[in-house]
C-alpha cells in the first residue's frame, strides 16, 4: 500500500506521531488509495517555524513573478487534468465529469491569480497638501492557514491558495481527511511550477489534531476555511480572541424556485442537476424546490420520474449520474434527516433507502430522494442535509417564494425560473443570497466573479474573483512630503500655505 507523507520545511516527511490513517474509495471500500499522516500539533508548530522563512523570502519576489508560477502551475495541471481527475473520483466519488470539472475551476483561477500578479491595485489619490503625494497600496500579511473540505478537493484549495501566494503570503494546507490525495497532487505541482519549497507546508490529519492547532498558533495571522456553520464558529471563537483575519465559507440549504411562467424542461434540467450532482454534497448544492401552485403537480411528475431513472454507481465507470456519499457518518445523516422528514409529515415520493441493486454493497449509496408537502417548519426545510434529498415546498404567488427562500439562517445561493423580466429583477432585490441564478440551477459559480453567501453561510468575505486578493493583502497607506517645510493636516490646509 502507498504511504504519502507531509510536506513540511522544504521536504516529504513522515509525521512526528509515526501514526498514519487509511484513505478508502467511497464507492468501493475494499479499494485502499493509501495510508496518510495523522499528523499532531508538533508537527504544524514545523510547519510554521519553515513557513515563516518561507513568508521572509516570497514577499520579496515581485508580485508579478509570483504570478509567472502560478501560470505554470495552470499549464501543468491542463497537462494532468485527466490524471488528477481520476484520483478525485476514486477517493471523493462523484463521476468523472465532475471532477474534470473541479480541476477545471483550479485551472481558471490560476490563471486568473498569474494576472492579477501585475495588477494588486492601490489608489493614488490627491493630497490636501501641496508638494505631497498620498497613495494606498498592498503587503502581504504572513503565514495563510488555509482549512479546506471534502467535496471540491481541488477547487476549494485554489481558491484559498493561489490569491494568498500571488498577494505573498506563504501557506499552510490542510486538506480534508477524506481527500488527502488530490491535496497531495496539488503541492506537488507547485513544486514543480517552482514554488520555493517552504512557501508551502501540507500538513495531513483531522480538524481536532492539526486545523485546531493551526487556527490557534499565535504565527498565523490568516486563517482561510470552508466547512460546516458548526465548524465555522469554533473557528471563528478562537480567531475573534486572537485578533486574526479570517474567511469563513459554511453551510446552505439553497432554493430553485419554478414559477408558473416557467420553461419547464428546462428548470427540470436544473433541479436535476442543483439537486443531486454531487449527490447533493455541493454547498450550492439545491435542498428545497420551491413550486407555485399552478405547475406543482405536473412539475413534481415530471422530475419524480426523471429522478427514478437516474443510475447509481461508481463516479469512474461512465454512465453513472450520481455517485457515493463521502463516507458512512454522512449517509447515516442522510438517514437520519429521511426519518425527521417522515416523522414530521412530510410524504416521500421516491428514494429514502440504500440500493438494493448488486455492486453497490461495498460503498456509500442512497437514493436520490423527493418529499413532497414539506413546510417551512419542518427540520428537513431548514436544516443542512448535504446528501441527495430534495424538499419540495408549494407556494401560491412569487412574493411567497421569495419569503419561503430568505426564512433560513444560511444565504448562499438562490434560483429562479421565470420567463418574466420584471419578476426576475425583482428577485434579484428581493432573495437575501450572495448568489442568485435566473434560469440557472443554484450551482455553476465562475472562477472571476466573487463567491459566497449572506447570513450564517459566511462572515463577509468572499472568495473567488478580485474581492479575494483585499483578504489576503493588508492595505498601507504611505505619505510623500516633498515640501521643505512641516506640514500639518487638517491644520495647515487654507490657501496660500506653504509653497
Ligand atoms: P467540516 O466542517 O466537517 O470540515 C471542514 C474542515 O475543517 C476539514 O478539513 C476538517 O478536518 C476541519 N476541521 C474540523 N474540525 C476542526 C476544528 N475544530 N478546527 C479546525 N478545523 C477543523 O466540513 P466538511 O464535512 O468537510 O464539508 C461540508 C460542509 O462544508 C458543508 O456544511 C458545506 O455546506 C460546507 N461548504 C461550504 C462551502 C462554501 O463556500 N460556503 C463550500 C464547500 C463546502
């Protein structure tokens, strides 16, 4: 069996436990990928202690330089695309379509991040004083730790790392215990793009053992993490006491809304898509379908058999539309939440059981399922499954949509499928999200627009697109007095003072 190391002070090393933990294929457990560090805070206090001189030496490089290797960073994962493809499947599970997808995401924002190396705008601005010049521009802020989650092994690290490098911080990455492999090619491509070996630290393990430790160390100054809301607060109490810059990207439970004006075939494609890619493991991923009254019935037809048809399997065998779940704790949520879902009264039209078909014994499977007369209150209409179970809710007018949307403590994305301008617009007012899709699933986020949600999805920030190199760089503001003479602001400002 394969035993993958860290990467820490410029080198692949054992961790300093001796202890390893399997990483198995979710679609096939008798499938071991291989053995990974189950590293400790001993070995992260290392990490740190190198990416400090790697931080000394990378805020040097000029900007734009840093830049050139994340462009070589993208050519080279174009040439591996396939390869890293694979790996992501065979450890995450969902099909291979998607996971080219993923690597796709990381591709585009390297070379998005290659070009934003010779842009990092400041401001020039006039002075109110004469022979003087005021400008803002950006540093660097130090040692990123960047905490990322099971379901986009590629993506979700490069949106976190290539903005940190390009603005100059060094990094530490710990991936999600689940897909340690795909984090593992990731570093190595850096590596290979030439990034000085300890501008990047990979430290393998579990959130207890090595996140906690790298989000308390007083020498990282940013940290970066995308996870669960309940994750997310312990996260952001320790940040809050220690004074630290922090990104926080947490859970959803993300609406489509089909009004009766819609083009059906075509927000059936999407509740398809928004609701079980990824068997329902993106945080994007669409849980409640909201449908006015006058298409319900027939809509609700419509995708039950559609979603009948879908075929279960292994994400590497082509054919398959929706794979495993990550591991046996989250189907067991999934089963949990089908009962809370029953017991609450809501009727289940299809699913809500393991298949019973043979050659799926061996992995994580559910069926994609459907409620149906699912309210507001019910637990299954408000809470984060992250799992293939879509809650149909039925609403009489387009303002009752909006309402049945924005009545959930997260905000991250929202959709709506109508063919009326006005309405459109209206919900692009109205729906309290830091995304909204007309005529789109609520998936399909673009590397160069800003992304993430309102509410208790996140804490401001945003990853993605330009709004993300302001988290990763710390605003200075210099003064050049060229005037010979002492200067006072706000004092020495009336005209005619000093030439
Ligand atoms: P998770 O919270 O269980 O784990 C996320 C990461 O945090 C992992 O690397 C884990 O090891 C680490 N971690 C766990 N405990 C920790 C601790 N005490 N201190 C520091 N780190 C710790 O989440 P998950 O199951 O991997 O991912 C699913 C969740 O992520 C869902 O809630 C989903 O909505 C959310 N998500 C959000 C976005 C977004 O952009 N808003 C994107 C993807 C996933």
């Amino acid at each position: 069996m394969k035993v993958f190391k860290n990467f820490i002070n410029g080198a692949w090393v054992e961790p300093s436990t001796g202890a390893y933990f399997e990483n198995r294929n979710p679609a096939d457990v008798n499938d071991v990928v291989g053995k990974f560090p189950l590293s400790n805070a001993e070995d992260v206090n290392r990490a740190v202690v190198s990416a400090k001189r790697g931080f000394d030496l990378w805020k040097r490089v000029p900007a734009p330089q840093r830049g050139d290797i994340l462009r070589k960073v993208g050519d080279l994962m174009v040439s591996r695309k396939e390869e890293i493809a694979d790996a992501m499947t065979r450890e995450m599970g969902k099909p291979l379509t998607e996971t080219r997808g993923d690597v796709q995401e990381g591709i585009d924002t390297a070379y998005y991040a290659a070009a934003e190396g010779r842009r990092l705008f400041g401001h020039t601005v006039p002075s109110e004083l004469r022979n003087k010049w005021a400008m803002s521009y950006r540093r660097p802020i130090g040692v990123a730790g960047l905490i990322c989650p099971f379901n986009f092994p590629m993506a979700i690290p490069t949106w976190k790392m290539f903005p940190a490098l390009v603005c100059g911080n060094s990094v530490i990455f710990k991936p999600a215990e689940d897909v340690p492999h795909t984090g593992t090619l990731l570093v190595e491509i850096l590596l290979e793009a030439g990034l000085p070996p300890e501008v990047i630290q990979l430290v393998h393990g579990t959130g207890e053992e090595v996140g906690a430790p790298l989000v308390e160390h007083p020498d990282v100054p940013l940290i970066s993490f995308t996870g669960s809301t309940a994750t997310g607060s312990l996260v952001g109490a320790t940040c809050g006491r220690m004074h630290k810059r922090l990104s926080l990207e947490m859970g959803g439970k993300n609406a489509q809304i089909v009004l009766d004006d819609a083009d059906l075939d075509l927000a059936l494609e999407g509740a398809l898509w928004g609701a079980f890619g990824t068997t329902g493991q993106r945080c994007t991923a669409t849980s409640r379908l909201i449908l006015q009254k006058g298409i319900h019935d027939n809509f609700l037809g419509m995708l039950v058999e559609r979603v009948k048809a879908m075929k279960l399997g292994d994400g590497r065998k082509s054919g398959t539309d929706i794979g495993p779940l990550i591991n046996d704790d989250a189907r067991r949520k999934v089963e949990h939440y089908v009962d809370v879902g029953q017991a609450d009264g809501a009727d289940l039209l299809c699913g809500g059981r393991r298949p019973s078909e043979s050659g799926l014994d061996d992995g994580y499977f559910y069926e994609p399922t459907i409620f149906a007369r699912v309210e507001p209150t019910h637990r299954i209409a408000f809470e984060e499954i992250f799992g293939p179970v879509l809650s149909v809710i039925r609403v009489s007018t387009p303002e009752e949509a909006f309402q049945v949307n924005n009545s959930v403590k997260y905000g991250l994305s929202s959709s709506l499928y109508t063919r009326d301008v006005n309405v459109s617009f209206r919900a692009l007012q109205e729906l309290d999200n830091g995304i909204t899709y007309i005529n789109a699933p609520t998936i399909g986020a673009e590397a160069h627009l800003p992304f993430g949600g309102v509410k208790q999805t996140g804490n401001g920030h945003r990853e993605g697109g330009w709004e993300v190199y302001e988290f990763y760089s710390e605003t200075k503001v210099g003064y050049v007095d060229y005037s010979g003479v002492l200067q006072r602001a706000q004092i020495d400002t009336y005209l005619g003072t000093p030439d």
